[in-house]
C-alpha cells in the first residue's frame, strides 16, 4: 500500500454536523423501529424462521440502506438453505487503483448483526426490551446498542465520504443474522462469498464497547466461548425429600462437585491448566495504560447490588480491586458463568421434594489464544466421567468460538485512529480488550492475515448489553460514526 490521502480532504466539522443531523433526524427513528421488533437469535427462537422477526428487520435494514440511494452502492440479501439471512452490500472505489480486477483491490469491509439477545428481566419499570425509549442522549431498549445501530452507522458514514467527495477504496458490507448464537451460519457464508469480499484490507467492526465516552476506543483482543447444558439425573421422577435424603445423592450437591473440578469456587479460577494462556508483553503494557485511565470506572460501571444508605458507593467487593488485575480478568483469564438451570421449581412452588435431576447452562469464557475446539472436548471430559454416585451425568450442546488477538497496528492504521479521536473527541485513542466474543474476527485474521482491524463500539459503561436497560449512547455514536469515516478516508491506496 501506498501513502494515506491527505486528512485535509475530509472537513471534520462538516462531517460531524452533518452525521449528527442524520442520526437526530432519521437513524433514531430507524432504531426505535428495530427495537421494537423481538428478533431473537436462532439460538433463543429456534422457530425463528417461521415467526418471522429476522426476516422483518432485515427487509426494514436493506429497505432503509437502498433509499438513501448511495452512489455506486449495490445490495442483496443473500440466503443459503437452513440459514439465517445476511446482508451484503457493495461500494466502488472512488479513487485511482492499479489495473487489477476488483477482487484484488483493498477493500474496506464493514461488519455488523441484527439478531438479538432474549428480553431477561429486571427492566425499568418505563422500559422494555421491545420498546424504545429516547431520553437524556439515551436510546433504550433490546438490540439497539448491540448491535442494530451498525449498518445505519455504517452508511452514515459512507454518506459523509460522499458528499464532501473524498475518494474512497472499494467497500463491502455484511450483516449477518445469528451473532447472538455464535455466528453458526457465518462461515457458510464468508466461503460462499469469498470472490465478492475480495481482498480485504481494513475491517471496520462496531460490536464491541467502549472503555468510556470520551474518547475512541480500540478493541484489541476478544476473548472466546464456551457454551453447553451440563445436566446431573439421579431418580426417574422426584420423590419425598424426608424419605429419600441421606439415602439418594443430591443432584445439586453433585453439581457442586462436578464444578468444583472446573473452578475455585473461593476465588474464581478457572483450575486445568489448558484454559489459560500467556498474556502478550504489548497487551500487558496496553492494559497498563488502560488501567490508569479507567481506575475506579472500571467498577463503578457495573450495578452492584450492595449499597450504603444513599446508594452512592459500592460496598460489594469486586474479585479483585486492583484496575489492572480487574482488566486482566475479564480479558485475557478464563472465568465460569451460570446463565441458566432447568430442574428447579420457583420458590413458590418448591415442596419437600427430593428433585430428580438438576441443569446448568454454563458459559465458560476463554482467553484469546485458547482454541475453543480443544476447548469443548477437554470441558466434556473433565464433567462426564467418573462421576460421583455414577451418577447420569452428560455435557450436551457444546459449542465453542475461538477468541481473537489483533495484529500489530500499522502506521497509517494508528495514525488515523489517533488523529479521528483528537477530531471528534479532543482526546488520544484508547485500547482495551473486551470479554465478550465475535466468531467473525478470528476467521476473518485467519482469511486475511495482513488486513487492520478497527473493532470498536458504543458499549460503554452501564449500557448494559444483554441484560436489562441496554442503551445506545447516541452522542458517542455520532463521534464513532465520524471516526470510522476519517480511517475509511486515510486508509492507504
């Protein structure tokens, strides 16, 4: 590649303004429609097809994206058999190329999803998930944040590029429909679209979060996931508790010993060593550096149960208190969740019974550099045999997403990352690593390993994705969108 186009071909004010405007007058509006509609991922409406959700966002997204009548922009929803749809659109390049097919130019892909997390409860008592509510810069309500805002920001920002006819590189876009449940029916699809995608040079992910509002953030590594049903069956059927305790092993009890191979429960470590990896030198000194910004934020974002009498400090103890060991834990360390269980009556309707069996759905979060195959085989084992009582004891539905690293940043790539957050935020860029998961990531460095990867997002503090009271911060946003404009417009020929 050669030398970036000159950032002053881009009007920053302008830009801004005009985005701004954009998202004020229409994109809001668009997302509140989104909102509004329960369009669960396969895994949470395995009926998904029939009901009808999906395929309603998606038409409102595509519908949306054809009006605004982009120059040189095509799109098609594209469906394989058996598999949640996806959207890809495409943009010519603008600006003089080598004499080369269109495949084998650089080419900016931009990644997003419509699928959503289930509603979960604990909604403010004017809130829920399927209905939008716009108030304090604040767009409430399931999916916005995570991740619907993506293909309107997206052409937002392509609008932006346009109309002050800064010369851009060839763009694709694809939005996918089955994120939530681990992008099963991506990779079918990236294969099914490989010519189309063409060399992809820069891409451009907006499903990740934000250490705060005030500056552009830079995700740097993503952890990945393990997830599956672990179920212990004792009896065919339950029985009186007082006839059959101390002679019949309790399935919650043998539980608790089957997890205890899994983790400390005293301290949350994650014990087989083949869950664990060594943290990269330049990831530990950017956590560092994260560290030091964050502070206490990295904890005040979370809804702490425990309060005093005012509700103004946190009295629950975080695992640990030291910024930098917090980043580090929920970044480059394994750690167990429990986000579902079957076979427990609710307390209401708990008699003295001995139940028969008892269900856990685990969420076994996995550090970048774990392969999550590996993974899924080693957790199965570890659980299934040999259990206590010879218990019935089976791990079913197990399926794994590897995380991901990102490659060393280019000089142009850190560059126009620091010269947009100075633009749009009046402060230097920022790196962090996130949590969560994106199956996209790991197989698109594994397809274009030379490619710069700008994963970034509005999942700021208490946004609060997958849980109750997800919001979108529209301010944030509109900065985000300007960001991703100004790369796209120095991203080298």
């Amino acid at each position: 590649m050669n030398a970036p186009w000159p950032a002053a071909a881009f009007d920053h004010a302008r830009a801004i303004e005009q985005i701004g405007a954009r998202w004020d007058d229409d994109i809001v509006g668009q997302l509140s429609r989104y909102i509004a509609v329960p369009a669960k991922s396969p895994m949470f409406d395995p009926q998904w097809a029939e009901h009808g959700h999906i395929e309603t966002v998606v038409r409102q997204a595509a519908d949306w994206v054809l009006a605004q009548k982009v120059p040189g922009l095509t799109l098609e929803i594209v469906r394989l058999p058996g598999r949640t749809p996806v959207i890809f659109f495409e943009v010519a390049a603008t600006r003089s190329a080598p004499a080369q097919s269109v495949q084998r130019q650089p080419t900016v892909l931009m990644y997003g999803h419509l699928d959503k997390q289930p509603e979960f409860d604990g909604w403010r008592s004017d809130l829920g998930p399927w209905s939008a509510r716009y108030e304090g810069g604040k767009l409430y309500g399931r999916g916005g944040a995570d991740d619907g805002y993506a293909v309107y920001a997206s052409i937002a920002a392509l609008e932006a590029l346009k109309s002050q006819s800064v010369p851009h590189p060839r763009i694709v876009g694809l939005i996918e429909t089955s994120e939530e449940s681990g992008s099963p029916d991506l990779p079918a699809y990236v294969h099914a679209l490989k010519d189309r995608l063409g060399e992809v040079a820069l891409v451009i992910c907006l499903d990740s979060g934000a250490g705060n509002y005030d500056q552009l953030w830079l995700t740097t590594s993503l952890r990945g996931n393990v997830t599956g049903t672990l179920k212990v069956e004792v009896l065919t059927e339950g029985v009186h508790s007082g006839d059959a305790s101390g002679v019949v092993p309790s399935s919650f009890r043998i539980m608790r010993q089957l997890l205890d191979r899994l983790e400390d429960s005293a301290s949350g470590h994650l014990l087989p060593p083949q869950f664990h990896c060594e943290v990269p030198p330049e990831r530990l000194q950017q956590a560092r550096v994260t560290a030091q910004i964050l502070g206490d934020e990295l904890f005040k974002r979370f809804p702490w149960a425990h309060h005093d009498c005012e509700g103004s400090t946190r009295l629950t103890l975080p695992v640990s208190s030291d910024p930098l060991q917090a980043l580090l834990g929920r970044t480059w360390r394994p750690t167990l969740s429990v986000t579902g269980a079957q076979g427990l009556p609710a307390i209401g309707d708990a008699g003295n019974v001995l139940r028969p069996y008892t269900a856990f759905k685990l969420s076994l979060r996995l550090p970048p550099l774990v392969d999550a195959a590996s993974a899924v085989r080693s957790l199965k084992a570890l659980l299934e045999d040999n259990a206590p009582y010879q218990a019935k004891v089976t791990f079913e539905g197990g399926a794994g997403a590897t995380g991901w690293n990102a490659p060393s940043t280019a000089p142009w790539f850190e560059q126009a990352l620091q010269s947009a957050s100075q633009a749009f935020f009046g402060a230097s860029c920022a790196t962090i690593g996130q949590g969560g998961t994106i199956p996209l990531m790991n197989m698109l460095s594994q397809s274009f390993p030379k490619a710069q990867m700008m994963v970034c997002g509005v999942l700021g503090p208490k946004s609060n994705a997958h849980g109750p009271n997800e919001f979108l911060h529209v301010p944030y946003a509109k900065k985000l969108t300007a960001s991703v404009a100004h790369v796209i417009a120095q991203m080298p020929a």
